[in-house]
C-alpha cells in the first residue's frame, strides 16, 4: 500500500521565483486590445504548498529543522527525491499514474483539491484528491496507438446535478466525443472524427452558456482543417447530446472556429469573454483566442523552438497571466496578458529545473484544469517519452502567487 500523508492539505505557502525568459519565442499579437499600455512588474511563479521531508509532515523537524515548512529560508531547501510512489512535494496530489493526459479539476475552495485524471494509453479515469491514494473512477477502451487515446477530459456544466462526465478519445475507427458517470460505460456523444497515423488528440471545455467546446485534431492531414465538410480541424460548440449549440456562427452547424491541428489544451476566464486554445503547426506551437466564426490564422503567442504547448490556464482576472505548460520542454510559461485578452510580452519560463530557489521542475506536464480563479491543476506525461521519476505519472499544483514573485527579463 502506498504511503500518504494523513493530515489535510493546506494553503500553499512556498514560492517559486520566477525565471529567465525564453528568448527563441517569436509572437504574432493579437491588437484587439492595441492601444492599451500594460507593463508587468514582477510577473508571478507558480506557487507551491510547503515542503516536508522523509517522515515529516510540513513544519516537523526534519531537514532543515523544526517548522521548516513555514520559516523564511523554505525556498532555500530542496525537496527530497520520492521514494517510489511516496512524493515529498506537498503541490503532489496523485502519483504513480500512466502518462496523465488529460485533468479535469472538481471545483472547490482549494482547501482540499481533487480531480478526475485520465491515462492516455490505458483509458484509465482515477480520481485524485489531496491526502488520499488515487481511486478508480471508470475505465474507456481506446487506441493509444500514435498521438491518440484518452486526450482530454471535461466535468459537464451541470456536474453538481448529473455528475456526468465528458472525454476525447481514439477508437480503433475514429475520434470521438463520449459522456459518462462513475463506473458507468461510456455513451457516445459525437462520433466519427476523423482519425489518422498522427493529429488525434483533442481538447474539450465550456463556455459560460453551457455549451460544450471541441477542438478536434486534423488526422495528419492539415488540409482537413480548413475544409467546411470535415469534422477534423475545428473548434466545435455542441450540446450535451452532442448537436450543434444554439448560437452557433451558422445556424445548425457545430463548428465555431477552424484551422486547427494538434490541439493540446482549451481554457477560458470565468465569464467566458476570454477563450483560449494551444496548437502545434508545422514550423511552431501556438496560443490562440477564439472568437466565434473566426477562423485560426493570427496567434495571440507563437513559440518558434517548439516546446510541445499542452494545457492552459487563465489566471487574468488574478494577477494578469495566462500559464501554458509544455510536454516537450517540460516547463510553464507565463504570458502576461491584458483583461482583454492582449498579449502584451514575452513568456516567463518557471518549474524547468532551472530557475527558482531552489529550482523545481516536475518534468513534462500535460493538460491544466482551473480548481478556482486561483489554483489550478495538471498531469505529468513523463512515462510519455520523459525521464520519469519513481512516482511518475502525477497530478501537481499550480497557482499564481498573487502580488509576488521574482521579477522577469525582457
């Protein structure tokens, strides 16, 4: 049986410092909000709980000496390396789970975060929850052949009612979009996506009216994005049951935006006025805003060194950031960002193993999931092509820390 900590998680108190930026990224701005002088004065880093040693709980005498989990020098004390599916980093909600693709975070006051994590490969759902081993939730057969499989996951916008459940997945025939409930089989809800060797991941999310946003990938083929016939490539907006929302750009039809072509994740503000998605083209990844009816071709950011853009979060309305991470690097980069949606520099690079005090990464992460405008969570995918640690995959904390943090480079 694995080795959890008995006492309740708590507020996170330790910061990292922010770090350098990265210099090869390139933008493309996004002017809707041109004019608008912003100027971001000691970008934030992600925070994380405190941290404890082998044996002992966060403040206990270990390391470092008694309550080192709240004295000034905490930032100064390195982790412990886990010792097999025990992790010592009090942001570690869930460990030793397979290649955690997609995340869908159960909303709350923070005190005690939970989410339901999906396995790329295996089809897996478990639910992580802070102080607790992961749980079965429910189980999807997939291909996890490729790119494909279980690649996004989303609580319906009535969760706290139907406690249903929405995935993206590849079936040995398709792509596709299937609804379900705790330990239930899954029921189709869109089908027949198109599938390829490569571009079958998607993302799910919701807008504010209780509609369902798909990106879907564009199965290898980038003409298919652009191709008004063809399911792959787009942004759809559907209902629960799977048909085209109301509202729509063009009456009865589900698709909101195109030109997509290997999502990797979609978020949005709580109002919904700011929607964003992560794209990986040909020559460079991409963060795009979506806008209903207007096709993808200007990002908002681009990143020309290719980190492999995952998920996204958007903590705008907090400290004026919208956080990407990336599976390829295995880092978060920061973009700082005007309420209306503007980007207005280039990204902070933190948890790269690299900068903070002491520097922290948790290798590849995958798909974000916002708890509250101010905590947010994310999958590892280190089994994916990382280097995996002993308690890989994990389900980790994120959050800005408000009105702190190391300053950036221009």
């Amino acid at each position: 049986m694995r080795t959890r900590y008995r006492r309740k998680w708590t507020a996170p108190l330790a910061i990292l410092a922010c770090g350098a930026l990265m210099l090869s990224g390139c933008a493309d701005f996004d002017n809707t909000a041109a004019g608008q002088k912003f100027t971001p004065v000691n970008p934030p880093s992600p925070e994380v709980p405190p941290q404890v040693g082998p044996g002992g709980e966060a403040g206990d005498s270990g390391p470092g000496g008694p309550g080192r989990g709240n004295g000034p020098n905490q930032s100064q004390t390195p982790v412990p390396p886990p010792q097999g599916c025990k992790d010592f980093d009090k942001a570690v909600i869930a460990t030793c789970l397979d290649t955690v693709a997609a995340v869908a975070a159960i909303p709350g006051d923070g005190s005690s975060p939970s989410a339901l994590a999906g396995e790329r490969k295996s089809g897996r759902i478990m639910l992580a929850a802070a102080g607790k081993d992961p749980a079965d939730w429910a189980a999807i057969p997939v291909d996890g052949s490729g790119d494909g499989g279980l690649t996004s996951l989303a609580l319906s916008p009535g969760f706290a009612e139907d406690q249903l459940v929405f995935a993206y997945i590849t079936t040995p025939t398709d792509n596709r979009v299937v609804r379900l409930a705790k330990g239930q089989t899954p029921k189709p809800v869109l089908t027949g996506i198109p599938k390829g060797s490569s571009g079958n991941r998607g993302a799910i999310g919701t807008d504010a009216k209780g509609a369902l946003l798909v990106a879907t990938g564009d199965a290898g083929n980038p003409g298919l994005a652009a191709d008004p016939s063809s399911l792959a490539g787009k942004v759809l907006r559907i209902d629960t049951s799977g048909k085209p929302a109301p509202g729509n750009p063009t009456a009865g039809s589900a698709v909101f935006s195109t030109g997509v072509h290997s999502p990797g994740g979609m978020c949005r503000d709580q109002s919904g006025s700011r929607l964003w998605l992560t794209d990986r083209v040909a020559d460079k990844d991409v963060l795009y805003r979506l806008r209903a009816g207007q096709p993808l071709s200007t990002p908002a950011w681009s990143w020309t060194d290719k980190p492999g853009v995952a998920g996204c979060a958007d903590f705008v309305d907090a400290v004026g950031y919208v956080y990407v991470t990336t599976s390829t690097a295995g880092n978060l980069q920061n973009l700082p960002v005007t309420p209306d949606g503007a980007v207005t520099g280039k990204p902070n690079i933190t948890l790269d193993g690299k900068t903070g005090k002491p520097p922290k990464t948790f290798g590849r992460l995958g798909s974000m999931s916002m708890i509250n405008p101010q905590l947010a969570l994310a999958g590892t995918v280190n089994k994916d092509g990382g280097a995996p640690v002993s308690s890989d995959d994990r389900v980790v904390i994120i959050s800005p820390s408000v009105g702190g943090g190391g300053g950036g480079k221009d």
